[in-house]
C-alpha cells in the first residue's frame, strides 16, 4: 500500500509519501480501506520525536480515520466488508478493571491508533472489530475523520470529567484548534455560556457562529480581564485547557472561585507553572482529562445525529501533500479540523 512514514524524527520534511508493507489483520480485527485521515497535534509530536514523544521507526501517524471495510475475520457478525465506517482511535485490554468499568481510557495497556499502532496516514489500517462504527449517513468520509478525537475528549473534559452544569460560563481556549471547536459546541449543547479565545478575529466570528456567546482576541485583549467583565467579576466557572503553558497561569487567574480547570494537553509546553495561592484561596479544582470511552463516543456520535453538533473541518489535503498540511496546523493557520484524503 502506499503511506506517509517517516523514518527518522524531525521537520515535516521527513514524512514520505512511499510504499509500505500492507498492515496484517490479527484475530478479530478489521481492516479498514482508509478515505479520510485527520491530523491531531499528536502526529506533529510524533514526527518531531523524544523527549516529547517516542514511537517505534519507521511510523505512520493518524489518529482518526473513517473508510470502508474491506476484510472481517470470520466469526465477525456486526462488521461487514464494504461496510463505511469511523474509527473511535483508542482501545484498552478489555480485561482490567478500569476496562470493565468503561474506562478504557485509564487502561495501562490503552493503545491509541496512529501512536503505539500504525495509524491512517496510509491507504489501509488494522483495528479491532469492537472500535468500527457506521459512518453517519450525513457526513462525508472528511467530516467524519474529523470527528472522533476531538470530539470525545471534548466531552470528556466538559461533560465526565468537569460536569458542566446548565448556565455556568466555559472560557474555551483556542476556540479555533480542533478541539476548540468541539469544545465551545459541546458546552452549548448542555446549556453553558460559552467565552471562546482566538489569536485573530477571522477565527472568534467563526466561534460565534458555532455558539460562542462572548469572544476574547488573546493577541490584542487581556484574556482575564475580559472573562472577568463578561462575568460581572466572577470568572468562568469552567476553563477548557490545552495550550498549557502558554496559558496556564491566564488560566488560574482567570477561574472563578470554586471553579474548575480540566486539561487535555499542552501544545505549547507541558512545564507550566501553578502559583498555589491562587489554586488554595479560590478552591480551585484542577482536572486531568485523556480521550475517552467508546461508550462516550456513542454518546457524541448521538449528538450528531440530532445534528446538535457539526464537524468542522478546515481544509483537505490528498494524502501525498500530509507535510503541507502539518505545516498549516503548526503555523496555527487552521479553524477546525485539517484531514488528509485517500
Ligand atoms: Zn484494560
């Protein structure tokens, strides 16, 4: 099959468009005849290699695929070939108690697809039969590779991890990265004020057309101040976090007393500083968040359907031209979700 590999870390001159031997399908999983691809800041990390992020080389990244089936073991019932599907990109061991309690997120044996596994950058993948779901009559095979990820760990973090109530105010950062864009749709759906931050004011119209009730340019404004005025000095009760550095201490300041912080990551460093006394004298409550369950993703997916939430992708890119796409995400370019097509 052809894919995109790199072997050797570094720039996104190392990713080659190239042959690579077919995946081989073990046991009961599917092999998936890949459309579409959407690149996640993970595939960036991956490429430019330890300390950050460390995979076996040569490797193909991409985390969210949606194709057609094209070959099921023989025992498979629910999975047939020629079947279009979306690939929920993560899976536990099926057999610890985090797995058997839903929460296989928290498995210590969790394989994400495009990480410990080669992912989508190809023209076939390998997954289990378990992690293969319809395709959703409405989207194309590009909306639909743009959903998982961001998507089920928007949920996570709003609706599991930091239970959103109806009426609090979320401070969505980056409300034009992927997952932004989840977010402030997530956050709305569950009847939350929505203050979404963006580095241009291209990108906070778009935000609002997506629900954002109030935005904040982080270039040119004061990212506390404004979620305080909006707030009547308060703060938000919930801030979405994933830049990480760059923002974590605009983020402590910016939570209202007794409110809440739930991460899932941080692009633009993970050696943030916490000043304690604000975290102690406001009973700040910090949460960690990682992907989500496949039951979650059911969840969402239900969510689509009701078509309380849409995809948003930003641009497609055939799957020769994955370097350039990479670029664009890390110039920050990007609204939305960028996907690679097959
Ligand atoms: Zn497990």
């Amino acid at each position: 099959m052809k894919a995109v590999r790199f072997h050797r870390y570094g720039g996104p001159e190392v990713l080659q468009y190239e042959d690579a031997p077919d995946p081989v399908r073990k046991g009961d999983e599917v092999l998936v005849r890949v459309k579409a691809c959407a690149l996640n800041r993970l595939d960036i990390w991956e490429r430019i290699g330890p300390p950050l992020v460390k995979v076996d080389l040569p490797h193909i990244s991409g985390s969210d695929v949606a194709g057609v089936v094209e070959e099921v073991s023989d025992s498979e019932s629910e999975v047939k070939k020629g079947m279009e599907v979306m690939v929920n990109p993560g899976w536990g061991c099926g057999r610890c108690e985090e797995c058997l309690s839903g929460r296989e997120n928290r498995c210590r044996k969790f394989v994400k697809l495009g990480e410990q596994v080669d992912g989508g950058y190809a023209e076939l993948v390998s997954v289990p039969a378990k992690n293969v779901l319809p395709k959703p009559e409405r989207m194309d095979f590009a909306q639909a590779a743009s959903v998982p990820l961001v998507f089920l760990t928007a949920y996570h973090m709003l609706v599991t991890r930091a239970a959103i109530q109806a009426g609090e105010t979320v401070l969505v950062l980056g409300g034009g990265s992927g997952v932004g864009t989840a977010g402030i749709q997530i956050a709305k759906v569950f009847g939350a004020n929505v203050i979404a931050t963006a580095g241009n004011d291209a990108k906070l119209k778009r935000t609002v057309e997506l629900g954002a009730d109030f935005t904040i340019n982080h270039s040119t404004q004061d990212v506390i101040q404004e979620t305080k005025k909006y707030t009547a000095g308060r703060g938000a009760d919930v801030v979405f976090e994933h830049p990480g550095k760059a923002t974590w201490e605009r983020s402590l300041k910016s939570a209202a007393r007794g409110g809440r912080i739930v991460t899932c990551g941080a692009t633009t460093g993970y050696d943030a500083v916490t000043d304690l006394r604000y975290l102690y004298s406001k009973e700040i409550s910090v949460l960690g968040s990682f992907m989500g369950s496949g039951g979650e993703l059911l969840r969402v997916l239900e969510l689509f359907k009701q078509r309380r939430l849409r995809p948003v992708v930003d641009r497609t890119f055939p799957l020769q031209r994955a370097a350039e796409a990479q670029e664009r995400m890390e110039k920050g370019e990007h609204f939305g979700k960028l996907v690679l097509t097959v």
